[in-house]
C-alpha cells in the first residue's frame, strides 16, 4: 500500500532528475557553440590552461564560480516574487537557471579530470550517474506506454484530421463539399423511406 502512494513521488523526482540531465546535457553543446560564436575560443583555451595548473581545490572552487555568480539574480527573482511581479520572476528564475546549468556544464567539462581526481567527488558523481540510471529505469518503461496509448489512440484521429486538412485545401474544397452534399442527400432518402 505505501510503495503504492509513494511511486508518483519517485516518479516525479526521476522526472526532475531526468529533465536537470536532459538540460545539462543541451545546454552543454549550446554554450559552445555560443562561445565558439563570441570568438573566446583564446579565453576558453586560457580557462582551460589556468585550470590545468591548478590543483584539484582550486578547481572546485572555479567550477562553483558560476553558482555564486547567479546567486544575486536567483535572489532577484526572489524578491520579484515576494512582491507580486510573478511574470517577471519566472523568467528571471528561468534565465538564471538556464545560464546556470549552461556555464556549469561548459566549466564541468573543462575541470572534470581535475576534479575526477578528489576521492569524494569520484563518489559524487558515481552515485549522480547510479541516479541517472535509476530514473531512467524508472520512467523508461512509463515512457514507452504513453508513447504505445499515443500511437494506439491519438496517431489514428491525428492521420484521419490530416485527411480532412488535406481534403478542405483549395482546389480540393470543391470534391470534399460535393461528397458531403451526397451524403446528406443519402440520410435524407434513408429517412424518408423509414
């Protein structure tokens, strides 16, 4: 009975690891691609230097430098909220958000191997990966029924709806107005016979 109410909640916090995975995952090639864009490829190559000289601490503390950072606009979108602008902090919340993960992600991959190098962050992050492993063997299996009722319930209306699109295009209009017309026509002879 309690593993019964407390799956929705697992389920829910698979999913929120799944979708901080999915975005750290996203986000990472698009920061590149937007530091590749900014031509700080030297200013990346420079961090990535600088971070191979140091030893695995000072590498914590640079990958942690993004998290301070966005502190302040964290706690703007709190006071934000507080005072009612809810529009506004939402998408100060989402941008920092969204800004966090992506710089996080693009600093991760240039520190990783430094910080691979700290016992406890090995574990941290071994256990993080058993984490993504464990939601995605929790909403695997309910990802692929909804994709199963999709394809069972909505994909038929969804081909049937494109038939009718296809049919009340212009130069077709004609033909699909004239079938209906038959067929009204029909329904009527059946009623008046019956």
């Amino acid at each position: 009975m309690l593993r019964r109410l407390t799956r929705p909640f697992w389920i829910l916090l698979a999913l929120v690891f799944l979708f901080e995975a999915w975005l750290w995952g996203h986000l990472a090639p698009l920061v590149a691609w937007i530091v590749d864009r900014l031509a700080w490829r030297e200013l990346k190559a420079r961090v990535a230097a600088a971070i191979e000289h140091l030893s695995p601490y000072p590498t914590l503390l640079v990958f942690l430098v993004p998290v301070v950072l966005l502190l302040p606009l964290k706690f703007l979108g709190l006071w934000m909220l507080a005072h009612g602008s809810w529009a506004g902090a939402m998408a100060t919340l989402a941008l920092a958000k969204v800004a966090g993960m992506g710089v996080t992600a693009f600093i991760f991959d240039v520190t990783r191997p430094k910080l691979m190098q700290l016992a406890w962050f090995a574990r941290f992050y071994a256990l993080v990966m058993r984490g993504l492993a464990w939601a995605h063997a929790l909403v695997d299996p309910v990802k692929a029924e909804i994709k199963a009722w999709i394809a069972e319930h909505v994909a038929p209306l969804r081909q049937r709806l494109r038939k009718l699109f296809w049919m009340t295009k212009p130069g077709r209009a004609g033909r699909f107005f004239r079938h209906l017309a038959r067929l009204r026509r029909r329904m009527r002879r059946r009623e008046q016979a019956a």
